[in-house]
C-alpha cells in the first residue's frame, strides 16, 4: 500500500527556516515524480515545488514566490523528499502537502502544519 508521511512543520519566526520531510513507502520502483502544495485557510491548494524522477533529470520546479527561498530535493535511497525553506514570510502559513505522481495515479500525505509568525 502506498503511503506519504510528512514531518518537519511547526511554528517559526518570520525570516526563519523550516525544512519538510515525505517519506514514501509502498512503491515498487522510484519511477515516481514528487511535489509539495500548500493550502492556506480559506485558499486553493497550490503547487510550490516539484521533482521530477531520476530517470527524467531530477529537474525541479517552483512556483514564482518561492524561487530562491524554497529548495526540493530527493534521497532516492531513503525514499525521501525534502522541502527546504528558508527565508520563511507569514505567507508561507499553510499545511503543506506532498504527493506523488506514479503511472498516472496521484497519491498524497496527511499534511504538516507550518506556521511563520512572531
């Protein structure tokens, strides 16, 4: 059974760092493209980062108001995708949300809460 767990969000001052753990399990291959959305209250969930397989280039992507402050990466040997942030605004409050992409079916985890405030 395939499973997401994140870990790693808590509360954090503005201008702080945070970095988000999602670890798969479950999967037979690591052909399995992984992104982070977040969703603010009362807001659609939106894609911040993605990464895309090994096999495809590890490229990544972000959406524009984190580029530079946010970085994916994945430990395929772990089965792990981080999110690291830093330079953290009160508009990256959310519960952030990881999911992954495998033949053509999209699988997500529970979500972990962050929190930027002073």
């Amino acid at each position: 059974q395939v499973q997401l767990v994140e870990s790693g969000g808590g509360l954090v001052q503005p201008g702080g760092s945070l970095r988000l753990s999602c670890a798969a399990s479950g999967f037979s291959d690591s052909e399995y493209a992984l992104s982070w959305y977040r969703q603010a209250p009362g807001k659609q969930r939106e894609l911040v980062a993605a990464i895309t397989t090994a096999g495809a280039g590890g490229s990544t992507r972000y959406v524009d108001s984190v580029k530079g402050r946010f970085t994916v990466s994945r430990d395929n040997a772990k089965n792990t995708v981080y999110l690291q942030m830093n330079s953290l605004k009160s508009e990256d409050t959310a519960v952030y949300y990881c999911k992954a992409r495998w033949w053509d079916s999209d699988y997500w985890g529970q979500g972990t809460q962050v929190t930027v405030s002073s």
